[in-house]
C-alpha cells in the first residue's frame, strides 16, 4: 500500500499544474466570449465552494449562499462607485461586510438542522433577494447597479479593461481562496467539522460546542461567498436583484452535489459543468424557453446516475493475472 501512496499525491500534484497552466495559458488560445466565459465560472466556482464548505465538510446542505454572494456583490459596487476601485480594498470589504451579515443570520441557522436549515437558508436568500428589490435608495432596485469602474488589482496599477486582463484578476484571486480552503480542509477544525457532519451528538458529548464551530464555518463561507460577488462585480460591471436570487442558489448546491459533496476539485468541476451547460442551453434557439426544463432533468439524471458525484467516480484499474498453483 505504501508504494501507492507516493505516486498518487504525485499525480494530483501533476494534475492539479496542469490545470493551472491550462487556465493560466487560456487567454492567449481563446476569444474575448470565452475568455468572459471562463471568468465567470471561477467566479461561479468560488460561490460553490461556500457551499461545498457548510454542505460537504460540515453537513449543512444550504440554499442561502447567493444572499451572501449578492452582499458582496452590491457592497463592492458601492465600494467601487464611491470609495475606490481599488480590487484588494473591494474584496476585503465584501468579505468582511457578509461575514458580518452572516453572524445574526448563522446564529439563527445554525440552530436547525436537516430540513429545516435548508428552509431557514431559503428565507435568508428570499430576504436579502427582497431587500435588493425594494432598498432602491442604495441598489437601484431592480435596474441594478451600472456605471462601475474598472478594478485596480491594486494601488499603482492601471485599471483592468480589457477581458484578459481582468479574467488574471480573477484567476489569481480565485487561486488565493481555493489554496486557503484547501489548507482548511487539513486542520483539526476541518476535522471537527467532520465529525459534526458524521456524528453531532457524539461530538457534542465529549465536549465540542457544536453550534460556535457551526456558526464559525457558516461566516467563513459567507465571506468566501461575499469575495465571489465583489469579483463578479470586477467581470461585469454590473449587479441586480437576480444575482442574489433562488437561481444562483439552487446551481451552486447543484454543483456541489453533482460535484461530489466534500471534494474541492469536484465541486469546481461541477461549477464548470452547470455553467457551460447554463450557457449552452440558454443560446439555443430551438428550445427556446425551456433551457431551464432541460437543465434540471439533466440533474436529476446526474444525481441518479452518479450518487456520489463526479468525485466518485473512479476509473477500473488494470486487472492482474493470478498465479496458478
């Protein structure tokens, strides 16, 4: 067994440069579209792993995350029309900004577990959806907000036009976060969480408060989930009630699930499959209209087909023969 081990950290070590050289050459063999594109599901990607963080580490499936998304990403317009456009400072307050809005909203999650807690994170998405409808005075209802300026990666530097330029933007902050959550995931508090996700009441016996490691996860995923919107206001210039809505919700619990709930990789994966799937069925003409119909039983299929998600699927490996007496 020993053997094996080396050459597997090995190969995801392999894989995982080849993705980067792969996402870190795109802009130099892509169009201005795709290029677009692809920055939009690392943004996508991102929103998922929040989710990936409550439904696959901690065990709390949500439906609530676009309202911290759609926090960050109307927080950062604000920032960017009327403080700075500086991205670093954009980002930062976005974290910070739905962390903080994830504190009284997780306390009062976090509570709840099962069934429950996906309704509670329902409401919560359906609250902060109305609140950007009908708070005109700051989101400009549901026209949204325009006008943004392009982001400064930071101070000194010229501001972002161009596709490419901003797609590195993205991908150098998206490498950030996913090497942070990742070295998350290899800690005792990663591993707490586990055990919440596996065995609440046995962890809560010997002695762990529960709920403060379910309420800590739950503002660390929201703030994951606040940088993701300050970064989709950096790619589009723009933000609307929609981004906070159902819909972004219920894809990026997809992703998680079509994904492989607690695989990183899978979930991004996933992120990348609903997106370019969303994309493709939403530009043909002849189903126009029932792009969304298609898509859901598209899902169910996957759900049904692949129960432990992408992440589980491993490939047959090579047969030995055995030895005859």
């Amino acid at each position: 067994m020993s053997p094996s081990r080396p050459s597997r950290s090995t190969a995801r070590r392999l894989s995982a440069t080849a993705v980067a050289v792969g996402l870190a050459s795109a802009p130099f063999v892509l169009g201005s579209y795709a290029i677009g594109t692809l920055s939009r599901i690392l943004v996508f990607a991102l929103l998922a792993l929040s989710v990936n963080l409550l439904t696959g580490l901690t065990g709390l499936p949500t439906l609530g995350q676009s309202a911290y998304f759609g926090v960050g990403a109307y927080t950062a317009a604000i920032v960017a029309t009327r403080l700075t456009d500086t991205g670093i400072l954009q980002l930062l307050i976005a974290a910070g900004v739905s962390a903080l809005v994830a504190v009284p909203t997780g306390w009062l999650a976090v509570r709840a577990r099962g069934v429950v807690f996906l309704m509670l994170t329902l409401a919560i998405g359906e609250i902060a959806y109305s609140a950007a409808v009908d708070w005109k005075s700051l989101t400009n209802g549901t026209d949204g907000m325009s006008g943004i300026p392009p982001v400064v990666p930071l101070p000194g530097m010229p501001a972002l036009e161009l596709d490419g330029l901003v797609y590195f933007y993205v991908l150098a902050v998206f490498l950030l976060l996913f090497a942070a959550v990742s070295r998350l995931g290899s800690t005792p508090f990663a591993l707490a969480l586990r055990g919440i996700r596996d065995n609440e009441s046995r962890m809560r016996a010997i002695g762990y408060p529960t709920r403060r490691y379910a309420l800590t996860v739950y503002c660390g995923a929201g703030a994951l989930a606040g940088a993701a919107g300050a970064l989709w206001v950096s790619v589009q210039r723009f933000v609307s009630p929609g981004d906070a809505g159902f819909e972004i919700a219920a894809l990026a619990l997809l992703a998680v699930v079509i994904g492989g709930a607690g695989s990183m990789w899978g979930t991004c994966t996933g992120a990348a499959l609903i997106w370019l799937m969303r994309e493709y069925l939403g530009n043909l003409e002849a189903i126009a209209g029932r792009g969304p119909l298609l898509l859901g039983l598209f899902f169910v299929a996957a759900v049904y087909t692949l129960p432990r998600g992408l992440a589980g699927v491993r490939l047959p490996s090579k047969t030995t023969r055995k030895r005859t007496a």
